[in-house]
C-alpha cells in the first residue's frame, strides 16, 4: 500500500485510561450537565474561506464529471462536497513525509519508546480474544498487529486532522501526482456512497490516510474487511474492523504464518557493505558462510531461505538480518524506516529488550517523554511555544535553535536531541 505517514505520530499525547472499554470503539464524551452549562453557548462564526477560482473551476469541470463516470451521480458529489474549500497548504507537504527527511534515530526514538510499549502490552491485554481470533483467521501473530496500530496512530488517538475530501480534492488539483491523488479522491467518495463511511467530513492525514491503522481509500475499498460482524467495514470507530483489516493487508502482502520478520545482526570485519540491501537477497547460508552472526554472537543455522542485509545507518550502525515478512511491512508504507519502526516494536510487545548496537551518533533522538521534558524547560526560559505536547513544531525547533546558540551547543539547528536536553537540565 503506497502511503504517506506523517510526523504528527510521533507526538505524545495524554494516554487514554482505557482506549478501548468496548471492542468497538472509545466511548463516547458525555455533553455538559446543567449544572455545567445551563445555556448552551452560539457556535464561533468561521471566517468564509478566501475564492480560489481556479479549485472550484477543477471541482466543477474534472472532479465532478470524473466522479460521475465512476458512478457517483452529481446530486450525491454535490452533498459529499458541500462546504470543502481549497486549502492550498497541503502542497507544502508532498515532499516532507518524515521517514525521508528525519535520522533514523530520532524516528525510532518518537515512534517505539517506553510509553509506547507500555501502551501496546496493554492494548494485546484489553484485546487478546480479539486478536486471537485475528491470528487465527489471518495468521498474522497479535504483536504485530498492535506494533502497526500503535506506529499509525498511537492505538487510535492520533488519526490525523485534516478532512480528506478536502486534501484530496486539492492534490487531485494541483502539484505532483494528480493522477494518483485523485484515484484516492474518488475512492473516499465511493466509501461515501457505498456506506462504508458516513461522515463527508472525516479527517486523516494530509494525503488522505484515515483510521484506527492508516488506510489509504483505495486500499480501504481493496482489504478492509468487517471484522465485528455488524455487516459494514469501518476502520474509524471499530477496533475489530481496524485490526481484522490490517492483518488481511499483510497475509495479502505475503506474511508467511510463524516466521520472523527479521533479526538483529553482527557483521565480520571487513564485511563488504555493497552486498546489503533490502532486494538484494541471497540465500541464508551464503550469509553464515560470510561470517554472519546474531548480534549477541551466536551462530544462525544455514538454510536455503532468501534473506537480505540492512544497514540503515550505514556499517557504523545496527545491522539486520530480514526475510519475506519484512517486505510485508514494508508494503504497507515503502520506507526503511518505517518498517523497522513496526518490526522493532513489535519486537519490544514480545519483551524484546531493544537494539543492542547503537546508533552512529554522539546526540541520539529523544523519546516522547523526553521531548515533553525539552518543551517544559524551554518554556520556563520564556520561549513561547504553545503547549507542552511532545511535538516538535516550528515554535519549539526555533526555541532550541535560540537556546543551542546560547549555551554553544553545535551544530545550532534547532534539533531536538539529548545533546540540548542534556545542556537545558544543567542549566535548570
């Protein structure tokens, strides 16, 4: 599944005591008592989005036409479409999808952390029959299955805020790869129409992935399945129909029942780095044969099975031994990154202790505990950066830079690592 994740995962916010009381759904937020708010207060007026002719005059004479040939009758756009304005911003966004633009490091260190772990033990507790009854049908082992979840939206409570119609309207409009864009653009409307989905104004990211597991339209329409048994597929609101789906996307991406994805590595020295590569496969014995260890040195048994060597912060770093399960999670969001983002935490679900070769730098990424941490201390210095979240946006990135330049903490490129961290709490 071609997707576009987003950075907003990466950042923490208050965990939910029970996410998950139901096997359906959060429950819902009660409204206020009288005794909270006697009279209910007007809604605030938006202020009208500014014309932007050029999107309606595509919405009008592409989107709608196209929609219709695709058997979306015009009455029903126009419903679907009823209040979506161009937001053009979302252009911005085509080329920074951060499994491209951030150092491994700090990707991992935001996306498997201690709270993240702790999250999805209790997520394989809350669910274990349900998720049972998944492995079973799908063959897909429950560890794996809640690692997607959490990576993708923080087992549900981080999906994305932007309306899709919205976003895909505008990329099926402008910038890079309209095509594509407008395929998912017409997808989500057919979600509409069939059913599948009810609310015109769902959110997602900004490129259109939605729900519980991060489904793009098209794929949504191709694997979601009902896995609540209610007899609609609804990634948003049913943890059953989420999870169910996710774990039929990687048996159709060729996950192969009770086989690792991959393991942790020590290389020989002098271990040629050309032969690594996630296509370039050989057969495992040719790896024992080279000199190929687990990382804590014992020896890996030879066996004809394919098998290929990553090195995803160059020889300096952690190697990774990876088989056909990983090109499953690798499918699911074509980034190196990524994958071992999920197979890593699916690895700590199982009580796995972690990587045990460092990263090759003297200023490793910071978990979301941590990043909350930078934010307080910044904030008592007078940076005003908004609420303490864990995100680290334009407001907290200028902070550090400003506080990197007073303390003489190089390079001063508004990083947040432990180096800053470490620097601010000295200075408390």
């Amino acid at each position: 599944m071609l997707r576009f994740h987003v950075l907003a995962l990466l950042c923490a916010l208050p965990a939910a005591q029970a996410l998950a009381q139901s096997p359906t759904a959060p429950a819902p937020v009660e409204p206020p008592s009288a005794s909270q708010s006697s009279v209910p207060s007007a809604p605030p007026v938006a202020a009208p989005a500014p014309a932007d002719p050029e999107y309606d005059a595509c919405v009008a004479n592409r989107l709608r036409p196209q929609a219709a040939a695709s058997g979306i009758p015009g009455e029903a756009f126009d419903r679907y479409m009823t209040g979506v304005t161009a937001d053009r911003s979302v252009l911005g966004l085509l080329d920074a999808q951060p499994e491209f633009t951030t150092p491994i490091w700090d990707y991992l260190a935001g996306l498997v952390d201690q709270e993240r772990v702790t999250d999805g033990r209790a997520m394989l507790q809350t669910h274990r029959e349900l998720l049972a009854t998944v492995s079973a049908r799908y063959g897909v082992d429950p560890e794996m299955v809640v690692a997607v979840w959490g990576v993708e939206s923080d087992y549900g409570r981080v999906s994305g805020k932007r309306p899709l119609l919205q976003s895909l309207s505008v990329l099926s409009c402008f910038g890079r790869r309209q095509a594509f864009f407008r395929g998912e653009f017409l997808a989500t409307l057919r979600l509409l129409h069939d059913g599948d989905l009810r609310d015109p104004a769902i959110t997602g990211s900004w490129a259109g992935a939605f729900g519980h597991t991060q489904f793009m339209p098209s794929t949504y329409a191709r694997i979601a399945v009902d896995g609540d048994g209610d007899g609609r597929r609804d990634l948003v609101t049913s943890i059953p129909d989420a999870l169910a789906s996710t774990a039929n996307y990687l048996k159709r991406s060729g996950w192969q029942t009770g086989r690792p994805w991959g393991y942790e590595v020590r290389l020989p020295p002098g271990f040629d780095t050309a032969l690594a590569g996630r296509t370039s496969r050989r057969p495992l014995s040719d790896w024992v044969a080279r000199g190929v260890t687990r990382v804590d040195g014992t020896p890996i048994a030879p066996a004809d099975t394919r098998s290929a060597i990553l090195l995803p912060a160059g020889a300096k770093g952690p190697a990774f031994l990876v088989f056909r399960n990983y090109d499953a999670i690798y499918s699911y969001n074509a980034a190196e990154s990524y994958a071992l983002a999920i197979a890593t935490l699916a690895d700590r679900l199982r009580s796995g202790s972690g990587l045990a070769t460092p990263w090759p730098t003297d200023d490793p990424g910071l978990s979301r505990a941590q990043r909350r941490e930078l934010q307080t201390l910044l904030l008592a210095r007078g940076h005003a950066i908004g609420e303490v979240d864990g995100m680290v946006g334009t407001a907290t990135r200028r902070a550090i830079r400003d506080e990197q330049q007073r303390l003489g903490v190089q390079p001063a490129d508004g990083r947040a690592g432990t180096k800053i961290l470490e620097a601010l709490r000295a200075g408390r």
